[in-house]
C-alpha cells in the first residue's frame, strides 16, 4: 500500500499501480508499506488513523489508559498491547484481537498459559503459582477479593496494590509440650500432648492472626481443666476419654478459627521421681498379691483334685489295682526290681523286693 500525504496531511492509500503528482515545494509524498507485516508502523499513524483513508484495509485500535488488547496472528497468540494507537493488516495474516478492561485486575482467560508465554509479558502482567494443597487470599488495595486455587494466576500491573497470602490446606500437627498441671488429688505431672488439625476456613484463619498461636494456647488451658477435674487413678486408667473430651472442648473454640480437629492424643505423661518410686511399690505390691492369690488357688484346686482321686480309688478296687501297676511301671523303669504279687492288694501280698 501507498500511503499518500500532501501538506503534512494523510490524502489516502493507494492500491498497488503507478502514480504521478505535481510536487511543487515537496509538499506531497508517499510511504510504501507492506501488508505481508501484520503491524502498520507509522511516525504518523496518528494522522492516518484520523484521515479515514485505511477504512476496511485495516484493523485501528485505540486503547485507553484502562484497556488491553491480546492479539493473535495465525491462530497464534502474539503479543498484548498496552494504551494507544495500533492499525494492523488483515489481507495476508489472519489477525484476531480481544480488548480487556483491566479495571477487573486479575486477568482470567480460558488460554491463560499460552498468553503468558508472550515476550513482553513482564511488562504489563504480574505472575503468581499457588502450589498444590495451598490456596491463596487475594487482597486488592488491602481489601479481601476472592480465595485463589492452586495453579498459575496473572494480575494486570500498575492498576492496583495485589497481593497474595499463601494457606495451607493441609493436615498439620501441632505439639503441645510439658505443660506441670496438678490433679484433683494434688499430684502434680508434666504432659506432653499432640493435636492434629486442618484449615476449613482459610481466610478466617488468615484474619486470625495466628489461628496456630491460638488453637495452641486453648488446647493447653482445656488440657489444665480437663485434668485438674481428675484423680491420677482415673487419668490413668482411661487417656482416651480424657482425649475425646478434649476433643469435643475444642471443636466449636477451632471452628471460630477456621480450623477443624482431627484429633488430640496424649503423648506423655510424666510423674515427678518420687510419685515413681511410690507407684512401682504399690504396683510390686499388687503384683505380687496377686502371684499369691494365684498360687493358693492353684494348690486349692489340687488337693481338691486329689480328694476327688481318692475318694474314687476308695470306691473301685480294680481301679485302685490299675494305679498300683502304673506306679510299678514307673519305678521299674528307672531301677532293677524283682516284684512278686499275691492274689489279692499290692500293699498286703508283696512277698518280695530284690
């Protein structure tokens, strides 16, 4: 294309052919273009654009301070154009364009990751990832907008104060340590406690200031009242229901938080060195109480087992017989012995032990 000026002002665009013009004082010129180049570059497109000459030939675009526009040549994307004046070819190249307002200051399109490899990206956008099991709370001039998910998330530069605060989704254990806590039957011990929890609520975790800090101080004050209602015999014989009460203490006081108990377990529990002592007595004692019960009932049970054996030798003569022959047996092989037998019981008619 021939774009035709005469007195600094822009005639028209002349086709492709030859063309005479009377020049008196070089005050008629005209640039050659091509259209082969998507890009319509001029010092003085500004006075074409104005001119009306390019009508249909050409694609103007003029942006304001609030607009973008992302270009794509040949089924390609190409670049994004900040504020101003632009006119692209459309003969040759399949140029399709896609004006934003950038008043919306996160940038979301359905090709977000092919426009992000532009060259000029930096320029005009901010880039943040989200990694995986985080979200992001998205403030915009300090003001809470929206809860990102994790992936790649684009921001328009200089329209705005943006920022991004990372919260972990995940589950996380917090250790409470060796907090002394006295029982109702003055014994004072050292528990160590473990909580398992996830965030639900992440900006109300966020908004929180520490939601950890926190969660961390109610756990110790329900552990001082849950143990300090016990006796150290009932908190022994039964740490899981003490947990579960905990537990159940510190849901609706999480939940305001935004956090969610999965569980709380007592790790360890530690008496002071004397307690020790005392406990390992008594429990030596009650251990061997009860060897002792266990012994006496094992010799109950066998003498009442032997008057049970004789009382039935005492009623059956053959089988009283049978028993001294087994002894016999017995005693016969494990020595030489000669026995002679009468006719009626062993301990009345032995004639003979050699």
């Amino acid at each position: 294309k021939g774009l035709y000026f005469r007195d600094k002002e822009c005639q028209g665009v002349l086709n492709t052919g030859r063309y005479w013009f009377l020049k008196p004082f070089d005050k008629a010129r005209v640039d050659v273009v091509s259209q082969r180049t998507p890009w319509l570059i001029h010092t003085d497109l500004d006075l074409i654009v104005r001119s009306g000459a390019l009508g249909d030939s050409a694609r103007v675009l003029d942006l304001k301070e609030n607009e973008r526009v992302l270009v794509w040549i040949d089924g390609r994307f190409d670049r994004i154009l900040p504020a101003g004046l632009y006119a692209l070819w459309g003969k040759f190249r399949d140029v399709r364009t896609e004006v934003v307002n950038t008043k919306t200051v996160r940038f979301e399109h359905a090709e977000l990751n092919s426009i992000l490899k532009s060259p000029n990206i930096a320029a005009l956008l901010e880039v943040g990832n989200v990694p995986p099991n985080f979200v992001g709370l998205y403030y915009l001039d300090g003001a809470y907008q929206t809860t990102l998910s994790s992936g790649t998330h684009a921001f328009w530069k200089n329209t705005g104060k943006v920022s991004v605060q990372m919260v972990d989704m995940r589950e996380r254990s917090l250790d409470v340590p060796g907090q002394e806590i006295m029982t109702s039957d003055k014994v004072t011990l050292r528990l160590n406690a473990v909580l398992t929890y996830r965030v639900t609520d992440p900006l109300r975790f966020q908004e929180s200031q520490d939601g950890a800090q926190m969660l961390y101080r109610e756990t110790q004050l329900s552990l001082r009242a849950a143990i300090g209602s016990r006796e150290l015999d009932t908190l022994l014989a039964d740490k899981e229901s003490v947990a579960q009460e905990l537990t159940d203490a510190l849901k609706n006081r999480a939940a305001q938080f935004g956090i969610e108990i999965v569980a709380l377990g007592m790790k360890d529990l530690i008496l002071p060195g004397e307690m020790k002592d005392l406990m390992n007595k008594v429990t030596e004692a009650k251990k061997a109480a009860e060897a002792n019960l266990i012994a006496r009932r094992e010799e109950t049970a066998a003498m009442r087992n032997q008057a049970n054996t004789a009382r039935l030798l005492e009623n059956n003569p053959t089988l009283m017989r049978l028993r001294e022959l087994e002894v016999l047996e017995k005693v016969a092989g494990n020595s030489k012995l000669s026995v002679v037998l009468g006719e009626k019981g062993l301990a009345d008619r032995v004639m003979n032990l050699l």
